[in-house]
C-alpha cells in the first residue's frame, strides 16, 4: 500500500483527529458557572410561547426565495411571477414549504380560502356527480409520496449567477391526499370519457385538461405537504398533484374535476401548447434532469483537495436509474453514488468523490431514467433541431440539457453557459 494517504483519506483523517480533540478537551461545567455570551439568549430571541406554538429556524440560516432575474415580483401590477428556490443550500430531497417555488398566481393575490366553506365537485361524464367538503375528503383513504414539481420555465440562461438562477423553479415535497382514481371511481366514469378538466379557485379560473389515463393513475388531491397542511401559496386548501408533469398542470386551490370526451383548451393551454408535433412532444412531461448543487455558481473552494460533488436529479417518466459525472466538460463520464431513496417522479440526491488538482475545469452531471432515457446535451439538442450550438440556443419544449458549472483555478464556480 502507498505511504502516501489519498487526499480524501488524508480529508477523513484529520477530521477525525479533531473530532477526538474536542471530545478530549470536553468538560462539564461547574454548578455557579455563567453561560457565555455566545450562549446567551439574543435580546429579539422570540418569546418562548411562540417557539412553543411554532418554531423558527436558527438565526444563522439565511437561505431565502428570489425572483426570477427575468421578471420582479410583486411586479407593478402587484402580481407574484416565479419566485426560485435555494438549490444551493438545499441538503436531501425535501425542499421546505417556506422554501418551494412558487410560480404565477391567476391573479393579485393568494386566496384566502376558508376550509370549511370549500367544496370540490366532480361532474361531467359520471354517473353520480358528487360534491365533497376537506373534513369530508380527510375521511377517506389517502396516500403520501414525494413529488417534485417544476415549470416550464425553469431554463437556464448565460446571464443566470447561480444555480438558484438556473434550476431554482423546481422543488420536492412530501404529499398527501387522496388519489383522484378513488373519487373518480366512487363517481363512476363513464363510456367514453377520455379526459379531465380541472379547474382551481383563483381570481382567473386556473384549469388544465389532464388525460384520463393519467388521472387514474398516480394523480392525487391533495391536503397534506411535508407533514402539515399545504401552505396558502402552494394551494390550500387542495393542491392537484401530477407526478412528472409541468408544474402548471398542478393545478392549486382546487374546486371542481369535469370528466369530458376530448381535450379542452384552458387557460393554462395558452403558451403551453405547440403546433409542430415534434415540439409538443417534448412539452408536458418532464424528461430526466440533473444539476449540480455543490459546487455551483457563486460559491468558492478554498483551494485544492477533497470535495463532495452533489446535486440533484429527476424524472417525469418515473425514478432516476443513474447518474454520471463529468470532470472535464463532457468528454469522459464517471458514475455518481446515490445519496437518497430514487422515488418515481422524485427529485434523488447524489455524491462524488473529488479531488480537485487546482485546475480550472468544467463539471458536470447527466442522469439516466427507468425507462432508459439519458439526459441530453446542449450539442445533442442543437443536433436534433439542426440549431447552432451556441449560448444564445433555444431549446424547444421542456429544457432539460445537460449544464456545466466553471470552476476557475482560484475557486471560483461560474455558469458554463457565459
């Protein structure tokens, strides 16, 4: 064996060796002895009552939504556009309720539904339409699973810092509801029935026309996320949830399901629909995707040595199957390590192992799906559409290229596409 340790055996070493210098250097205090400043309770520490009634993360985290560079919001109209979660400090798959992203409301403002008032009904092509209360909907079986949701509009651009920027319109949370399979069967669909519409409760009527196949299978009204009621901005208080289609498909505030024999062109179709059948298919459902989380742009390596490489990948079509990481801009491809469950329709965490020369480089990552669909590259898609692969390409449908962060050789991390 080398005497020489590798760098991330020398990294794992001497964190260890520290580790057992604190535990050494432990000592319990005396009974008379004072907290030190560090440790006393700041002067706007929330009063205890409130931290009882619900908690409040540390002071020291500052992890916060942005708005897309492209649009403010509240714009002038004092509409909310897209606001983009922050990818780069997120660790597993969940991402915080207060954290998610949030894309256009139709209309001023968040609704303020009252949850006893609110009704869902189900009519159309079924041979009992029925009209269901929450409390009512709370009764019935229900299911949780981890969904990640993501616009269209997450698409990154050379002008984008970070990957907050690039990738920040997509999250994952743990819902719970009912699956609309249930209610649909309960009403009895009938012959002929093909699609659904489903229509939300916002000032302009927020509807989206959903095949019937995928409605019975995996699609769920949902209550519940990440372990309590689903936030006001996210849908309360029923959120539709479409495994692995366009976020606008996940329709919020949901009040009404029309069973019907063809698709209907909603609100939500205008700027979601394309004429060349090549495009259309490639709009809807999300393909596999991945980005690269740590390190990203913005952020900084102190100097060569170790690194866990880490980020984020996700498919439409069901569960990742494999990811691959690329030191050198695309040119060779080493597998990634998992580092969380891969569920259908789910974001998946991974890890590599990096040992950084000090080199500049370009890294990267591609993901390949159940189905055995790889991730594309820019080049590929510029290929298929016979484009010139250059910054400014315009890729139709859903984006979900392959993206590569610079990593200059003083640490700094910039967006490959600039």
């Amino acid at each position: 064996m080398s005497s020489k340790l590798s760098g991330r055996r020398r990294f794992l070493r001497d964190s260890a060796a520290l580790v057992g210098l604190a535990a050494g250097a432990g000592v319990a205090p005396s009974a008379g002895a004072q907290m030190s400043p560090s440790e006393a309770p700041p002067k706007d520490c929330k009063d205890n009552k409130d931290l009882i009634a619900y908690g409040e993360r540390s002071r020291y985290v500052k992890s916060v939504r942005i708005p897309v560079m492209e649009r403010m919001s509240p714009d002038e109209f004092g509409m909310t556009f897209h606001v983009l979660s922050p990818l780069q400090d997120s660790v597993g798959i969940i991402t915080a309720s207060s954290l998610h992203y949030v894309a256009t409301h139709r209309g001023s403002y968040v609704p303020d539904i009252n949850p006893e008032e609110h009704r869902l009904m189900i009519h159309g092509m079924v041979d009992r339409p029925l009209i269901f209360t929450v409390e009512e909907l709370k009764r019935l079986p229900y299911v949780t699973r981890t969904h990640f949701l993501e616009c269209s509009g997450n698409r990154a651009r050379a002008t984008h810092k970070t990957v907050q920027q690039t990738h920040g319109m997509t999250s994952c949370s743990e819902w719970t509801g009912v699956p609309l399979s249930l209610l649909l069967k309960e009403a009895g669909v009938q012959s002929g029935a093909s699609y659904v519409v489903a229509e939300g409760a916002e000032t302009v009527k927020g509807a989206t026309s959903l095949p019937l196949a995928k409605v019975m299978d995996d699609c769920l009204v949902c209550y519940g996320q990440n372990g309590e009621p689903v936030r006001p901005q996210h849908g309360f208080p029923l959120r539709l949830i479409v495994p692995g289609y366009e976020g606008i498909h996940n329709v919020k505030y949901l009040r009404r399901i029309k069973v019907v024999d063809q698709h209907y062109m909603t609100y939500n179709d205008y700027g979601h629909l394309a004429a060349d059948a090549r495009v259309a298919a490639l709009n809807r459902q999300v393909g596999p995707k991945s980005v690269i989380t740590f390190p990203s742009g913005e952020q900084k390596l102190p100097g060569p040595g170790f690194y866990e490489i880490t980020g984020l990948a996700w498919s439409g079509s069901g569960a990742v199957r494999t990811v691959d990481i690329s030191l050198d801009g695309g040119q060779t491809w080493t597998p990634a390590e998992f580092r969380s469950p891969a569920y259908p329709m789910a974001h998946t965490r991974f890890g590599f192992h990096w040992t950084w020369d000090g080199k500049e480089c370009v890294i990267m990552s591609r993901c390949t799906d159940e189905l055995g669909t790889v991730q594309p590259t820019r080049a590929e898609i510029a290929k298929y559409w016979n484009q010139p692969n250059d910054k400014d390409l315009q890729i139709k449908g859903l984006d979900n290229s392959v993206f590569g962060w610079r990593v200059a050789s003083d640490g700094s991390v910039h967006n490959g596409l600039a």
